[in-house]
C-alpha cells in the first residue's frame, strides 16, 4: 500500500478527516494537517513541523489538498506552498519519486498561482484525479 502525506491549511478539520476516511481504503496515511491547540502551539509546533517533513520526505504519494477557503477556489497558503516545494525538491535534489498533487487548480486570487501552473507545464504536479 502506497503511503501518502496530506498537505494544506488545518482550519477545516472536518474536510480533511472526510478525505482521509475516503482515502484510508488506498493508502497508507502518514501525516495530514492537524488542529494544534493555542494554548499548546509554540510547545508542539517545531516538533510536529519537522515530522511533518520527514513523512513528505519518506511517503510515496504527496498531496496538497487545496480546498476553497476565505472564499479563494483551491486556496494555497505560504505553509502549503513551501511543504508543495519541498516535495519537489525531494524529487529534483534526491533522485525520490514522490508522486506529487494538488487536489485541484487554484484561481488566480492565489499568490503562488503562477507558480503552480510553472509546476503543473513542467511536470512537476498534477490534479488529483482520484476524486
């Protein structure tokens, strides 16, 4: 079974607890964005970040699951767009062969849409088709 890190904002816990029972079936869940409490925030967050990176470095499957949010179509923020990098770079730097998604195509309202679309030309990502 192919492992598979979930990536994108955690504010909607409930869309992403939806996907990860949807995908569940198929893969194997390493990592996917998670509440942190703020209260708890600065205690856990290095922690929690950096084992965040190491499931995208070691999974097989990589997502960015850019759902709409603040009403922008396929919201991607700076946290998702850097773990989106980050992917890439594993494939480019380290020879690894991550299939890498976004979940769908932003609109242009978001501030790395350029970007994205560069990455979907060359080849780097693609839509998720799995839906």
């Amino acid at each position: 079974m192919k492992k598979i890190v979930i990536s994108g904002s955690a504010s909607n816990q409930e869309k992403i607890k939806n996907l990860c029972k949807e995908l569940s079936n198929q893969y194997e869940i390493l990592d996917y964005p998670k509440a942190i409490q703020k209260e708890n925030f600065l205690k856990i967050y290095k922690g929690t970040h950096k084992a965040f990176y190491e499931n995208i470095a070691n999974c097989d499957v990589y997502m960015l699951y850019n759902y709409d949010k603040d009403n922008i179509d396929g919201y991607i923020g700076s946290a998702g767009f850097a773990e989106l990098s980050f992917a890439i770079a594993q494939n480019i730097l380290y020879n690894k062969n991550i299939e890498i998604y976004i979940y769908k195509k932003p609109s242009e309202a978001v501030k790395s849409y350029d970007e994205i679309c560069l990455y979907l030309e060359l080849g780097y990502i693609k839509i998720w088709e799995n839906k």
